[in-house]
C-alpha cells in the first residue's frame, strides 16, 4: 500500500489492493496504522487524501456489492 499512497493512487487502486488484503482480514485499526507508520514517508497530506479514497473505495465496493445482489 505505501505505493499507492506515494503516488496519489485513485480509489480504484485502493479497492484492488483492499480485495487482495482481504484473505488476511485486516481492520481499521490495521489500515490505521499502517497510513500512520508511512505518513513520515510519503507525507501526511497523502495519507489524508489515500484515506478518503479508501472510503471512496468502500463506497464503490459496496455499490458494486447490492448491484450483483440486485441481479441475482
């Protein structure tokens, strides 16, 4: 993740790499910390900004969740 959060990734990035995190099932507090250990690194304003777009992931994946619900 510290990649994306490096280089302003957009939300789908984060929702890709978020879908892949899930086999080992991290929580918030998980996510946190890590946008905590590397806002040093990559500077805080792009963590602020990779976290919204975090949010704008889950938003997206949820949306994406009720449609295929919706269909099937």
């Amino acid at each position: 993740m510290p990649r994306i959060v490096a280089f302003d990734a957009p939300p789908v990035s984060y929702m890709l790499n978020l879908d892949a995190a899930a086999d080992f099932d991290p929580d918030s507090a998980e996510i946190q910390g890590v946008l905590a250990a590397i806002a040093p690194i990559a500077g805080v304003s792009r963590v602020v900004a990779a976290a919204g777009n975090i949010v704008r992931a889950l938003g997206i994946a949820l949306d994406l969740a009720e449609l295929e619900s919706s269909e099937a």
